[in-house]
C-alpha cells in the first residue's frame, strides 16, 4: 500500500517538476525563536533556529513570543522572534550563485523590550541590506501590519551565506530582532544589460549586483502566493492600488482557449503564466486613450539606480500582428521606449517577452517617487491607440558602498490609505475565469492537475483528522500602501494557486 502510494506520488511529482509547473529549487525557512516544523498560511514548512545549525553561538540571544498577537497577522513565522543585544550572524550553506533572502518583520514588544527600541542594521558579505532600521517606524509609517523585505545577492567562491544583525550603536539599549528568515537558492535570472532610461549607454546588472524588491506586480490580475509562484516563491500582487488617478485602464485576460508558450530559452522560471495570462491595456477608445496615461507610481528612496523589468505578453485574440498596438514607456517622465510593439518584439501572440530598464533617481530628500507611463505612440500610425502591461518588477540596485539601506520612511499626514475590500471584488472574478484558462491550459497540465486533485482527494480521506494545514487562515489584514514592502503571504484570497497550494502542503508533509 505505502509503495503504491509512493509510486504514484512520485509520478504526479514528476508531472509537477515538469518546467511548466516548477523549478526544483533550495528553500530554507527559519521561524525565529518559534516551534519547529510548522505550517504557514501558503502551506510552507518552516523550522525552528532554536538548536539550529544555521544559528550557531545563539547563547547571548533570547526568544520570545510577541507582546501583542494581532489575529490577523500570520501566526508563523510572525508572532515570534530571536531578540540580540549585540551583533549576531546566521550562517547558511548555499551554493555559489544567486540567492533570495527574505526577512521577516512583525513589529510589537519582544521580551519586555520596548518596540521603538529596536534599531539595527542587517549584513551579508559586502552588502548592507538594512542600517538604522526600525521596524515599528517603517510599519508605522506604511501602513502594514507586518513587513517582508525581499533581497537578491550573490555568493561568490565561498558555500556560506552569512547573515548579521547588530544592534544600532547610535541608540542606548537598542536591539535586534528577526521572526523569520527564507533563503531561496535561484538561477542567475536578474543579471541583465538594460537600457539606461535618459543615456545612450546601457547599465550593466551584473551577478554579483545585490538587489532588493521594491515592487513586484501582477499586473490587471490578482495576488499570487509564494507557492502558486515557479518554485522561486515569489509574491506577485494586484497592480491596482499602484495605479495613479481614476485613469485605471481595463484589467484583461487571455481567453480560455488560449495557451500562452514561452519561447525557447525564455526559462519558465522568470514568471508565472499567471502574470502573463492578465494584463492592463487602456481601454476600448481611441480618443480616450490619446488623452491620458496609463500610469503606476512607486514610492522609492532617492540616491539609488533602479531595476525596472516590464512583462509583456499579447493576450487579446485581435492583436496578432505587428503594428497594431503600439505604445511609448516612460520611466520617471523621461522615454525609455518609443514604439514598444509587443507582438514585434514576441514575434506573435500569446508568447512571453521581458524588457529591462534601468532608472537613476537622484539624492534628494528621503522618499520619492517613481513613474511607469505607458500612452499610444500616434507616429506609428498603428491600427489601435492603446497600451498593454502583463507584470512589473522594480528593484533596488545596491550602490558604490554596496548599500542597499535607506532610510526610515516619515509618515505623510495625508497619506492615502487604500481600502482593499474596495478592490477584491474586480480582481476576485478576473481570477476565476482565469483559473479555468489555467487548468486547461495544455493537456500536461490538466493531466497534472486532474492526478492530483483525484490523487489528493484519496489521499486526504486516508488521513483525515490528523491533517490541520488545509485550514488555511481567513483573508487577514492585507498590507496595501504606494510603497512597495508588501507582502501578502497572509492572505487567503488566491484562488488561481490552490491546486499548487495543497500539492505543496501534501509534499512537504509526505
Ligand atoms: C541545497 O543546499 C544544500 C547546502 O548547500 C546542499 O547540500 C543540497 O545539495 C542542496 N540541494 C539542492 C536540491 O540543490
Ligand atoms: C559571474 O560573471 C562572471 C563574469 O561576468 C563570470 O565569470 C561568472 O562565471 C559568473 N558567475 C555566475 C555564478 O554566474
Ligand atoms: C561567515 O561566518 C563564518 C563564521 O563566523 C566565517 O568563518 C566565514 O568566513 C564567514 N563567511 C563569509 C563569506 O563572510
Ligand atoms: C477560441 O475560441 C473562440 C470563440 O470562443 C474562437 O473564435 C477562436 O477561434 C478560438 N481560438 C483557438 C485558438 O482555438
Ligand atoms: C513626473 O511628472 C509628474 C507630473 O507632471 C510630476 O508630478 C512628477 O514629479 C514628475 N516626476 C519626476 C521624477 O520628475
Ligand atoms: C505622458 O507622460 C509623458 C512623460 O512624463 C509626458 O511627457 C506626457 O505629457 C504625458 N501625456 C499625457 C497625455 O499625460
Ligand atoms: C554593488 O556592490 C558591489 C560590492 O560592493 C560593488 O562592487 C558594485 O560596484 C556595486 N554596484 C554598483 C552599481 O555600485
Ligand atoms: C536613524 O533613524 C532615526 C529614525 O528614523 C532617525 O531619526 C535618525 O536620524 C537615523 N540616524 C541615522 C544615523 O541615520
């Protein structure tokens, strides 16, 4: 029984580790000062840094369960934290190469210790992620519940990642802390030479340029959760509180029928079909269109390049050749492309295309913002006035110093705050005809998920009683603000990766 069980296991895995579906990758998720081996809201194993080899030396370090547990706040890896009154390195053994690390913040009184008082700054070989960083301002001051701050950096000619906190040495009887920490070993996909938006010269990302995430969007879609990303776990979030104005466009979807193929040497990897299956276009109108444009905004810290990396893909039946929509990008009001031609540039319709661009934003005062424009090219004399964007990803890119470090966002006293009920229903229904467009996208795929819808199914009959992970949390508090930290892996809102969700929890479980 057990081996019939195994086998068929291991042939759905097959199906799933097919490079559609995933990339078998490397992922450590440290819940710090917490249990070991639980389960988050995605379905995700975590274990505990308490007696953990990544954590050794953690004599001089306490634990302790957060002062004030929010229910709304995911319970793992949140509501605790290892607490360090002096500097303190984690050590992780990866391979050479590019790695995600992701920090997890939750701000609130750690073993008697006051919030405000914990100001730090966090380190990784020659790279400083965060200097001066308080968690209770920055959360404060967003908006959020909580904060993820997402890095890329790379290990080169050594197999250990080392990650240091030290308290601030500015403040009397500051302290660090961390609830959770995620390393994701992942294929060189962000070293690029990208057009410098403004200059003649391009700007060389290289592998060993350390990035962080400002934003990373699905744009005209929904939230896509870690485990519903391809095996990097990624978070892609809706576009629409980025959007600037009432001037939104139209959210769009590939029709059920269509399959959306990568091309050759485009690895899967770079992103979901799930951000390449929606997108945004202006609208139906030509004259509207001429009349306005298509813009998000981003709040960013000044003194610093960054990574812009739009996502394209022709979704609409109509659109299937070239010259037929034709638009300029403009990055911080200055062109980054003039007469972007999506089918041109894919070569036809429904196949994925990205395109880098770097833009400098100068020192000035703290935060900032940063524009993406999109409006019709009218020289081309193309057959539509309209533009289309399927995903966004904006980056950090570190500087001479290799800092990647701003500083503590001020609260803005007339700050939008961003009601996302307001939103879910638009996204919500989007999604569900998505969904079907998804499933039946190929006819590995519906083999792939019909096995393990039946296979699950089975399996969870056996085992009832003993299975508490399929209860994920309710849609908690949904960090939304202009600036780009946000994270929902708290929500419980994404339909499209269910299937994935539960395939994850029955494999880290089996
Ligand atoms: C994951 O990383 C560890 C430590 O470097 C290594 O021993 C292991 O082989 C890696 N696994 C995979 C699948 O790359
Ligand atoms: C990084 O780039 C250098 C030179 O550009 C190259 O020699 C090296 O192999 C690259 N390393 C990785 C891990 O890709
Ligand atoms: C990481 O820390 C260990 C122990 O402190 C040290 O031996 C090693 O040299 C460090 N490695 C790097 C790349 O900083
Ligand atoms: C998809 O369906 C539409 C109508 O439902 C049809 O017009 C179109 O030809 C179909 N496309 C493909 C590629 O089958
Ligand atoms: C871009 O233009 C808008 C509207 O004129 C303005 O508000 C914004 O400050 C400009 N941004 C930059 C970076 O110059
Ligand atoms: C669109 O943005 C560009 C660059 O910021 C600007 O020059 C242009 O006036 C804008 N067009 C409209 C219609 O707002
Ligand atoms: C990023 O940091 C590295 C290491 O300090 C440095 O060599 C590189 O020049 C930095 N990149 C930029 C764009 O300044
Ligand atoms: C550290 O952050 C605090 C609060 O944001 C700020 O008042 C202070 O000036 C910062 N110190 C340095 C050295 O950046």
């Amino acid at each position: 029984m057990k081996n019939t069980k195994n086998l068929c296991f291991s042939f759905i895995l097959l199906l799933l580790c097919h490079p559609s579906f995933l990339l078998a990758s490397n992922e450590t998720l440290l819940n710090c000062g917490g249990a070991t081996q639980t389960s988050d809201t995605d379905g995700r194993q975590w274990t505990s840094d308490i007696h953990s080899t990544f954590a050794p030396m953690a004599d001089n370090t306490l634990t302790s369960p957060a002062l004030t547990q929010d229910p709304s706040v995911p319970q793992v890896p949140f509501m605790t934290a290892r607490i360090f009154h002096s500097m303190f390195t984690y050590i992780f053994p990866v391979a050479s190469g590019r790695n995600f690390v992701r920090l997890y913040f939750y701000p609130s009184s750690y073993a008697g210790l006051s919030a405000s008082a914990a100001v730090f700054s966090v380190t990784t070989g020659p790279y400083t992620l965060l200097r001066n960083f308080s968690v209770s301002e920055t959360t404060q001051a967003l908006n959020y519940a909580f904060i993820v701050k997402e890095f890329s950096v790379s290990v080169v000619g050594s197999s250990l990642l080392n990650i240091t906190f030290t308290p601030s040495p500015k403040l009397s009887n500051s302290y660090a802390f961390v609830n959770g920490i995620e390393i994701v070993s992942m294929p060189d996909i962000y070293a690029t030479t990208a057009t410098l938006v403004g200059q003649s010269t391009p700007f060389v990302v290289a592998n060993s340029t350390a990035l962080e995430k400002v934003s990373r969007l699905n744009v005209g879609g929904s939230d896509i959760s870690p485990t519903g990303d391809t095996g990097l776990f990624r978070s892609w979030s809706d576009d629409f509180p980025y959007i600037f104005s009432a001037a939104n466009g139209v959210a769009i979807s590939a029709p059920s029928n269509m399959t959306i193929e990568y091309p050759p040497g485009f690895p899967n990897y770079v992103a979901p079909v799930h951000v390449y299956s929606t997108a945004r276009s202006m609208g139906p109108t030509d004259y509207v269109n001429h009349n306005y444009n298509l813009t998000w905004v981003f709040q960013i810290d000044s003194g610093f390049y960054y990574l812009v990396r739009l996502h394209f893909c022709e979704i609409q039946p109509l659109f299937t050749k070239i010259n037929q929509r034709v638009f300029n990008i403009f990055i911080n009001n200055q062109t980054a492309v003039d007469g972007a031609d999506v089918v041109g540039w894919a070569g036809g319709n429904g196949i994925p295309v990205y395109k880098d661009y770097v833009a400098y934003v100068p020192e000035g005062n703290g935060q900032q913002d940063l524009w993406v424009e999109l409006h019709p090219n009218v020289e081309s004399l193309s057959s539509w006035y309209d533009a289309i964007l399927n995903g966004l990803e904006i980056f950090k890119v570190n500087d001479s110093t290799g800092n990647l470090a701003g500083p503590n966002p001020i609260p803005v006293p007339k700050q939008e705050v961003i009601n996302p009920t307001a939103i879910n229903p638009v996204s919500g229904s989007e999604n569900s005809k998505n969904h079907t467009a998804i499933i039946i996208g190929g006819i590995l795929g519906g083999i792939a998920a019909v096995s393990c819808l039946i296979f699950l199914l089975v399996f969870r009959h056996h085992r009832q009683g003993k299975h508490s992970s399929s209860s994920y949390g309710p849609p908690g508090w949904l960090p939304l603000s202009l600036y780009g930290y946000s994270n929902s892996t708290g929500s419980g809102k994404t339909h499209t990766t269910s299937v994935m969700q539960l395939v994850q929890a029955e494999v880290e479980e089996v």
